[in-house]
C-alpha cells in the first residue's frame, strides 16, 4: 500500500457531547461492508484496538443458531 493510502485511512477522534468519542470511517469501507447511515453498529475493545460490526438483534441471532 503506498503512502497517500495509508494517509487516507488515518483517522481523528473528536468529542461528540459530553461523555462520547467519535471516528469517521472511510466511505470506501462503509460502502464495501454494505452499510448505510444510521445504522447501528457494536465496537468492542479487541486488544490495544477496536473492533467494530454490524449489530443484529438478539431474535435474529437466536434464529440463525437455533435454541
């Protein structure tokens, strides 16, 4: 990967209120991963990283799986 995009991909957190952190995704990824705006999302803390996915509810996942 050359230098402009690695440079792309570096991101900033800024304040969003009060008590939460945001980070923009590159639309590129956003558009790949299929998603759209406002949907929702899980972060979770995955070493010195964070992993985000898309969130499904708990009857969806319950259904894939089975009882």
């Amino acid at each position: 990967m050359n230098r402009k995009a690695e440079e792309k991909n570096i991101r900033k957190l800024t304040r969003l209120g009060k008590l939460s952190i945001a980070v923009t995704i590159p639309r590129d990824l956003v558009v790949e991963l299929g998603w759209r705006e406002g949907q929702k999302v899980v972060a979770k803390k995955r070493g010195r990283g964070v992993f985000i996915e898309d969130w499904q509810p708990k009857d969806w996942i319950i259904n894939q799986i089975g009882p």
